[in-house]
C-alpha cells in the first residue's frame, strides 16, 4: 500500500504543478512586479494571495518563493511581510513534511533500515538542529529540507519549532530587501542574502574544525613526548 500512496501523491503534486504552470499563478510568481500590484489590488484579502502563492511554492520545489517574500516586503513592509513570509513558508513545510511522513517515511525505512538512522546524528535533538541550521543556508533548499526531514524520524512538533526559528531571519532580510526594492536590485540583494546565509554558518564552520584539528594537535603533542 506504501509504495502506491507514494506513486499516487508523487503523480498528484506532478499534476497540479503542470496545471499551476499552464495557468496566469505560474507568471504572477515569477512576475514579482506584477505580482505586486495583484496583492495591492486585492486590498485586505492580499495577504491571503501571499501566504497561499508562498505555500504553494515550498510545496512544489521548482517554483520560485523569494520573489513572492520580496513582494510580501514591497507591499507590506518588514513587519507584517516578515508575518506573512514565515505564516506561508512555515505552512507550506509541515505541508511537505507530511506529505513525505505519511506516503514514503514507512516505506524508505523498510528497505533502508539502519542505513537512513544517520547513527548520533539521528537523535531529536540533531535532526533538530541540523533543520535548524539548514533554514539558515540560503542555497539549501527549503522545500527538499522539508520533504527529507519527513523521511526522518524527527517529530512533527520539533520540525515546526526549528523550522519557525530558522524561517526569522531569511525572512526578515527578505522582507526587509522587498521593501527597499527602489534602491536595490534584485541580483544584490540575492547576493546580500547568500553572504549574509555564510556569515551565519560561520560558528558552525569553526565548530567543526575545532574537532578536526584537536584530535591532530594531541596526536602531535603526543608524539613529541
């Protein structure tokens, strides 16, 4: 039954993605200018537009999501952009987590077993920490994070709090670029975001390079005695 549920929401989410495509919500995501003046037309409901168009981009990987953050910022400034950026986004996650919980999760660990435990690192708390950090790497993707981690054993309920806390800041700078879009471009606020995504794994970088070098330097110091 497992691998037919599978094939049937793979096929259904390929088919809803050619039907998005071969409709005017395919250009308006990837219009961020049009898609702008669509959300300030709509007036109070415009922030449905968002949150849904922004659902939909994290649960069909190929669609683009920061052009709809951007415009969320245009349109709505840091604050309530940021608000309607995490609400699609983080939805949108639990969307796909589920999606792969419920259709591959049995299915994948019945034939990998051991293999896809990931040893220490498949504890709760770093499966935790790992979709953590992963929120903060802009050129990871967003919606695989969400669909692999389905495949995890981690809980529901610890995905949405890593996911809710990693989502503020690629947010935020979203938001935060979307309305400043006057005095930026696209390209350098993309490569503001990227750097910025770099300066955040920093301490992770030199957190694991301690625990390679220190081995080596006791080996050394060993060794001199």
């Amino acid at each position: 039954m497992k691998p037919f549920l599978f094939l049937l929401v793979l096929s259904l989410l390929i088919v809803i993605y050619v039907l998005i495509q071969k409709t005017a919500v395919g250009n308006l995501i990837v219009d961020m200018e049009a898609l702008i003046l669509q959300v300030r037309s709509l007036g109070a409901i415009g922030p449905l537009l968002v949150i849904g168009l922004m659902i939909l981009a994290i649960v069909f990987n190929p669609l683009p999501s920061a052009p709809i953050a951007l415009a969320a910022g245009a349109v709505y400034g840091h604050t309530w952009g940021t608000l309607y950026i995490i609400t699609g986004a983080g939805t949108g996650a639990i969307i796909a987590f589920l999606l792969a919980r419920f259709s591959a999760h049995d299915f994948v660990t019945k034939h990998l077993g051991n293999r896809f435990s990931l040893g220490r690192w498949g504890s709760q708390n770093a499966l935790m920490a790992m979709v953590f950090i992963s929120r903060l790497i802009p050129f990871l993707s967003f919606d695989l994070v969400s669909y692999g981690a389905g495949l995890t054993s981690i809980t529901l309920w610890r995905f949405s709090i890593a996911t809710l806390f990693g989502l503020i800041p690629a947010s935020f700078l979203l938001a935060h670029f979307g309305g400043e879009m006057a005095q930026a471009d696209f390209q350098s606020m993309s490569l503001f975001i990227l750097v910025a995504g770099l300066i955040t794994l920093l301490p992770v970088f030199f957190k694991i390079l301690k625990h390679k070098v220190n081995p080596k330097l006791s080996q050394i110091n060993e060794g001199q005695k």
